[in-house]
C-alpha cells in the first residue's frame, strides 16, 4: 500500500486552489440553508454570538489539528492514524469515515432540493410566492418522494462525476470559480432583504442577544453546527490536508477558512431573517426555512426568476463542493487501499444515495424514529455526537500523542515564526477543545 501512496499522490494545484477548496467544504447547505433554520430554532441572537464563540475557542484548533495529522501522514483519515501511531488510533479515522456517509446521505437529498429550484423558479415558484404560497409549494415538492428522490438521484450523480475526475482537474477547478460568485450574490440580497417592510424585527432577532433563552442544549447545539459548517471531526480536513504541499503555512490557511466560512453563515442570516419576519414565516419552521422565505423576496425583486435561479444555482454549487469532500473521504480511503478512483467514487457513492433514501422520504411525512423525522435523527447524531467525539479525540490525538510532530509541521520545521501561537494552540488542543466538548456533550445531550 505505501509504495503506491508515494509513488502517485495527487496535490492541490496551488495554495489559493487549496484554500477555495478547504472553503468549499466548508461552505455549503451548512451556511446557507442549516445555520438559519438551527438559529431559528434556538432563538436567535444568543445563538449567534455562542456559535461565533464555538468557532474561534474550538473549531479553529480542531481544525488546525486535523490539517496537521494529515499532511504529515499524508494519507486519507484511516490510514494517517495508523501510519502516525496506530493501536486504537485509526478507529477514529473509521468514525470519521462512517460520519461523512451519514452526512451526505441527506445532504444528497437538500442538495437535490437545490436543481428542482433552480428549475422551479422558472416553472411558477415566483407566481406562487408572490401570492404567499411558497409553503405550501415547498411542503407539496418534499412530501412527493418520487421527484425528492430523483433530484438526490441526480445530485449524488454530478457528485460522484466530480470525485471522478479527481483532485486537481475535478475539485479545485470548480470551487475556484464559483464561490466567489455566491459571496458576491449574497451581499445583493442582504440589500433586498433588509429594505423590505417589516425587516427590523428580523434583524433584531437576528443580531439582538437574549441569553435568557440559553439552555445547555442551544450550547451543544451550536457547538455541532460549528463542527458540521467548518467540515471537522469527521477526517475531512485531514484527507484534504494530505493533498498539501509541505510549504504552506496551516494556521493561516485554517483561519482563513474559518473566516470565509464563518462570514457566510453570518451573511446568510441576514439574508433569511429580515425576510422571515417581512413575510410572517415562523423563525422556528425548521428545514424549510431558506427555501419557503428566499422565493418571497426574489418574487419581490424585478427579473424576480432570473435572480432565484441564479441564487439556487450557487447553493447548489456550494453544496456540491461540499459533497465532494464529504465523498472524497470514504474515497481517499479505499483509493489509498489500491482502487481505482472510478471504482471507489462510484461504488460508494452508489451505496451512499440509498442510505439517503430514507431521509428523502422522510420529510415527506413518511419515515419516522420516535416520533422525528429520519433526516433530523441522522442530522442529530452526526451534528450533536459524532463530530464532537470525533473533534475531542483528535484534539487528544495531536495535543497528547504527537505534539512534537504537530510542532514540526506547524513551524515548518522550525522555519516559519509561529511565537507563542503554537504554545497557545497546545493548551487548546491539550485542555480547553476536549475538556469544553466534553463538558458540553455531558449537559447538553438530550435526544
Ligand atoms: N461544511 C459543509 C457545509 O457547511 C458540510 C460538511 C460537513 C462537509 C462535514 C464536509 C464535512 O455545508
């Protein structure tokens, strides 16, 4: 196996290549369409200032953990903990992989979701919602699982296509030309969105803190949406830090990506919640939210249609990359084992669009686990368990096992000045990341 790791392994094209696509990942269905709808559902502002809170204290370091392990192992999540120290280790790695699965089987199914509005808005959505009817067309479209089913279908396809193709020619290609234009498209919205009457009370829920609301769950809650938005604790970032050359400087490309990431989900707030409380949506309606309110303000906007497809065209961008790396982590596993690229994007691929089938039907009304929707019982226990474990562990792994391996890869051997920033980072990694998820998953988990 290692002679054809370091025979062939495959690179990012450049540095910028490799932070568009490390913001790739991370910035998806995660920003745009889950960080309003958890916002909403754990009342507003207070949630927004402990989400940014769990990003810089946790998601930063857990994030510069994992870019560590895997560019100095240089292999996909599995195989870098057995190659660094083995033992118990590379279970952690199998987590990892088991967690990006689970992910992007409902993450197929919203970002299915995402082609049927770019074509929607085309075919009535703007009549529809200019009359007020946006729910219900959205509640019609996801309680159908045929058509829910076929746009997965579709989603999991192009997915797949581009994993296919490979790190540099398929990943880094297309993240480099479209997410600029989101965040661009973005900002035209905010406009829209905060000049329609009745705006103010959304952008008081949005930024005005009200902690007396705070419970150990909202705390939990924000903590996983940090994990799930920045791509961490399940080896995505340690498979995309293998592709990385040993140049680069970690704790700037890791800020950065926290940065980029951050700076959307923050922006796509304020797109969403003006327009919720403008069109008298309920900030708490859950998983329809961006898709029920954002038509109301495109019907609002003239070349209404043009707009909205335009905007679902780079959701669907921003989540196909997402996808991509989600995929790619099982891949790099089994192409690390000797397969084909093709055989491993589409075998797994495959198995991973019908573990998302019943997430697709779910919603529906269909399928459910005690009561909740299969989508939320899968959301659940990547967002609230397995990533925070996944997280505490590498925190423990990098802080405790291979801090002087860390060190190096850090420094660069010595070469790039860090001055306290990597002690610091240690007591991170060390104490504060394991010790607060720890603390935080004990109080705040509740099914
Ligand atoms: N970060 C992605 C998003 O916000 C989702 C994701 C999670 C991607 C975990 C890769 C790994 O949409």
């Amino acid at each position: 196996m290692a002679n054809q790791v370091e025979q062939q392994r495959e690179q990012w094209g450049s540095k910028i290549g490799f932070i568009l696509a490390a913001a790739g990942s991370a910035v998806g269905l995660g920003n745009i369409w889950k960080f309003p709808y958890v916002t909403g559902t754990n009342g507003g502002g207070a949630f927004v200032v402990i989400y940014v809170a769990m990003v810089a204290c946790i998601g930063f370091s857990v994030m510069l953990a994992e870019l560590v392990i895997g560019r100095n192992a240089q292999l996909n999540a599995v195989g870098s903990f057995k190659k660094i120290k083995g033992g118990a280790w590379p279970a952690v790695g199998w987590l990892g992989l088991a967690c990006g699965a689970l992910i992007l089987s409902y993450y197929g199914v919203v970002g299915g979701w995402t082609i049927k509005y770019i074509l929607h808005s085309f075919t009535g959505l703007m009549e529809l919602a200019a009359a007020g009817q946006a729910g219900d067309a959205f509640g019609g479209f996801i309680s159908n699982p045929i058509m829910v089913i076929l746009y997965q279908a579709l989603f999991m396809f192009i997915t797949i296509w581009v994993v296919y193709r490979g790190v540099g020619e398929g990943i880094e290609r297309y993240c480099k030309v479209l997410m600029p234009g989101l965040f661009i498209l973005l900002i035209v919205l905010i406009g829209r969105s905060v000049t329609l009457e009745g705006a103010g009370e959304g952008i008081s829920f949005y930024l005005k803190p009200d902690f007396s609301k705070v419970t150990a769950g909202t705390v939990l809650a924000a903590l996983g949406q940090a994990f799930f938005s920045l791509s961490l604790g399940m080896g995505c970032m340690i498979t995309y830090g293998s592709y990385l050359q040993k140049d680069i400087s970690l704790p700037g490309a890791a800020a950065q990506v926290c940065f980029l990431d951050t700076m959307v989900a923050l922006l796509a707030g304020l797109v969403i919640f003006p327009a919720v409380f403008a069109f008298g949506v309920e900030p708490g309606a859950g998983p329809g939210l961006t898709f029920i309110t954002l038509p109301g303000i495109f019907a609002q906007m003239p070349g209404g249609m043009i707009w909205s497809a335009l905007f679902f065209l780079l959701l669907f961008v921003a989540a196909l990359t997402s996808a991509i790396s989600l995929l790619e982590v099982a891949c790099a596993y089994f192409i690390d084992k000797g397969w084909s690229r093709a055989k491993a994007a589409w075998t797994m691929g495959t198995l991973i669009f019908l573990l998302g089938i019943p997430s697709g039907i779910s919603l529906g009304g269909g399928l459910k686990i005690a009561g909740k929707d299969f989508m939320d019982v899968a959301g659940f226990f990547t967002d609230q368990i397995m990533m925070p474990l996944g997280g505490m562990l590498i925190s423990i792994f990098v802080g405790w096992v291979i801090a002087d391996v860390a060190k190096d890869e850090v420094t660069g051997n010595g070469r790039i000045p860090v001055f306290a920033g990597f002690d610091i980072w240690m007591i991170f990694v060390k104490f504060v990341s394991p010790l607060a998820i720890l603390y935080i998953f004990v109080t705040g988990l509740k099914w």
